[in-house]
C-alpha cells in the first residue's frame, strides 16, 4: 500500500477539515468560582493552577493554606478554619497576590514573580511549555455613583493563546482578548483591566504535564511524536523523513491543504472519547 492509500485508510474515521489554521495552543485549567469574588481572585488563580496540575483542591483548602502558613500584612484570618460553612468573614479579606508564588510552592509547583509588564512571547513560550501563567492586573471599576474610577489589583489565569488572542479564566469563566487590549486596557462590563503589572511565571512544574484542550501546530515534526488533545488538533505544517506521527484527539483533526507526508514516514489518526488516555 502506497503512502497515499496508507492516509486515507487510516483517516477514513475521523473528521477532518481542510483548512489553514494559525498558531495556537489551550491548556485545560478548570476555571474557580468563590463566595468572595473580589477578594479571593489570589486564592482563585493557585487553585486553577494546582488544579491543573492534578491536585483537587476548593478555593477555600487555599485560603485555609494562606491562614496557616503565611502572615497577612493586610488581615488578620482569624482562628476559624477558611473551609467552615457558612465562610467566617475572617476568611473573607483583601487579596495576597504578593504571596501567590509562596502558595503555589504548598501546592509542589514552583513559581516566580517577574515585574516586567506581561510580553506575548513569554505567554506563547510558557503555554507551549504547557505551564498556565498568572496575570498580575489593574482594575479599574465605575465608582457607585457612576463616577470614575475607583481603583485596585486583580489576578487571572492565561490558559492559552490563538495568534495574538490570549485566552484566560477570571470568575470562574474562559474569556478571550487581543494581547493589545490586554495591555491597554480590557473592558469587561464595569472593569477595565491592564495588564502590565507583571506575572507568576512556572517554573518547575510537577509531572505529568496534563494534556490540552486544543493544539495548533506550526512548526515542522522532525522526530516521531504522539500528539494528543482533548478537543481538536489542527496542522500546518510538514512531517520529516522516515518517522511515525500518532495523532489522537476528541473531536476532530484539521490538515491545511498542502498538508503531505514523505516517503517512509506515516500518520496514525484517531478521534475518541478518552483521547488523552
């Protein structure tokens, strides 16, 4: 069977879609919702990111984690345990986005605070790393009389980026926005976020590194390679000589029309309902 014959015989069960797709890359990290949606955001984004990386925690398991083990410069928690029903209102103070960094290391996952403002080449490098970056931004929100504005600090989780769309949890919600509005301002009903207050960066990430939702693939595979998403996989670009591609995804799998495999290598492709397994 010529190689030809080989890739329709294989792709015979999947969905595929002809198209040109651009660069891109998703990572799974659930989105959190909390009770205190304006003080909690720190506890929000190291539950994401412990999250993501396989540890099961509640938003409150992480607050509990600031009461014991860190000194609040801000607030005392108090003596009552963060994850008691209903929430003690000791628990429920401003922010400690100062000691993310030291939270995610009670979670094994070792971060950095980097000041610089937020550039899209460290996002698209530490996603394709397959580590979520947290966003240190400035909010401002429309005073109660209407008047502007009334200022403060927030923190979401980047997940991904598309091109230069960059896609991030923030209120327990997946929202998308252009890199350059993100630094200058995000409008998102009342707030206007920026982005430039810097970022918690991964920098030892435990293992195994979790599958994505959706991958966008450029660059040239030059080495035999099992690619997996949960959704969809799209590919744009070439297989080198003498090697065997497994692509295995959840919903569909997109080649861009000049997509073609050379003499002695082979694609294997398959859709599933377990395609990270």
């Amino acid at each position: 069977m010529n190689n030809k014959a080989k890739i329709l015989s294989l792709l015979l069960f999947i969905m595929i879609s002809i198209t040109s797709p651009g660069q891109m890359k998703e990572l799974d990290v659930p989105g959190v919702s909390s009770p205190a949606e304006n003080n909690w955001c720190w506890a929000r984004v190291v539950t994401e990111v412990s999250n993501y990386f396989g540890n099961n925690r509640q938003i409150c398991e992480i607050v509990e984690s600031a009461r014991v083990n860190l000194i609040n410069p801000y607030k005392d928690r108090g003596s009552v345990n963060c994850c008691s029903v209903p929430y003690p209102d000791s628990c429920l103070g401003p922010e400690w986005s100062s000691n993310i960094d030291n939270l995610l290391s009670f979670e094994s996952i070792q971060a950095s605070y980097n000041s610089g403002d937020l550039q899209l080449s460290s996002v698209i490098f530490s996603i394709e790393d397959d580590r979520p970056i947290i966003a240190h931004v400035t909010a401002q929100r429309l005073k109660d009389d209407g008047t502007c504005c009334r200022t403060a600090g927030h923190v979401m989780t980047i997940k991904g980026y598309n091109c230069e769309d960059l896609i991030y949890n923030d209120y327990g919600s997946t929202y998308i926005t252009s890199y350059a509005d993100a630094i200058a301002y995000e409008c998102m009903g009342r707030y206007n976020w920026q982005w430039t207050r810097g970022s918690t960066q991964i920098t030892s990430p435990p293992n195994p590194i979790p599958c994505p939702i959706s991958l966008g693939i450029i660059e040239n595979i030059t080495s035999s390679s099992d690619i997996k998403a949960k959704s969809e996989i799209t590919i744009s670009s070439q297989i080198g000589n003498n090697i065997t591609v497994n692509l295995k995804a959840g919903s569909s799998i997109i080649l861009d029309n000049n997509f073609s495999i050379p003499l002695g290598s082979s694609l294997l492709a398959e859709t599933s309902s377990n395609p990270c397994q």
